[in-house]
C-alpha cells in the first residue's frame, strides 16, 4: 500500500509542501490526509505514542499491520527517501542526533503561521488530484 503524510490542513507552509510533493512524485502514489480528518484520526488512535502530535506524519503500509509512523523531522527525512533521487541527499540529515533535528523541526513549527498564513479551513484539492487525498 503507497505511503501517506498526515499534514496540518490549514497550514500555509504545509499546504504549499503538499503541492510540490504532488509535482515532485516520481510514483504518483503518495497519498495525503489532513491531521484533522477521521483518516488521520484512525492512524493516530493506532499509535498512542503520537497521539498528542502536531506535526507531519509519514505513515507507512497505512492501515496495514506493518503500519508504522514517523513524526516531526523524521517524517520529512522519509519524504525524502520516498522522493528518491536527489533528494536522497537529504539522507545526510541523520548524522545530527534526532533531538536536535526534531527542536529544530518545533522551532520552525512555532513560526510557521507567522511565515507562511493560516488558512481559515483546509483548502479542497483540485479534482484532478483530489484522489490521492484522503476524507476529500
């Protein structure tokens, strides 16, 4: 089953990362769910430990039993993986010691509506991609 990212639907920043992936995958296959729809909700149920997260999710073999999440700066490390190619490069991150990648990561999210805007609700998806959305 193609992998999902959980995002903040109403995030500015968030919305325009979720566009360009759109643009940018090589398999066409990853699919998207804001962390306020009842898809998102069900996977969050399904791992207490990120029950509490504001952050992006990625979310391999989705309601599969090999199911398993990746949340804040790991989640973007697999996008990155997912990209493949030169995007791979990013890989690199993981020399720096995942706390300090995720304060980093809490950082920017605390500043993100301030840079980027915030949508008063989740924009609808455009038709002719509307199907790789999740609760759309």
């Amino acid at each position: 089953m193609a992998p999902m990212l959980l995002y903040d639907g109403v995030c500015g920043f968030c919305n325009r990362a979720v566009r360009t992936l759109l643009k940018l995958d090589p398999h066409g296959t990853l699919r998207f769910a804001a962390l306020d729809s009842d898809v998102a909700r069900a996977i969050i149920d399904r791992h207490p430990a990120i029950q509490d997260v504001e952050s992006v999710v990625f979310v391999d073999s989705p309601g599969q039993p090999a199911e398993r999440v990746a949340v804040r700066s790991e989640a973007g490390l697999r996008v990155a993986d997912y990209l493949g190619g030169p995007w791979k490069l990013f890989q690199a991150a993981r020399i720096i010691p995942a706390p300090i990648r995720d304060w980093l990561y809490d950082h920017f999210a605390d500043i993100r509506y301030r840079l980027f805007g915030k949508y008063e609700t989740c924009p609808v998806p455009p038709p002719e991609v509307r199907a790789r959305f999740a609760d759309s």
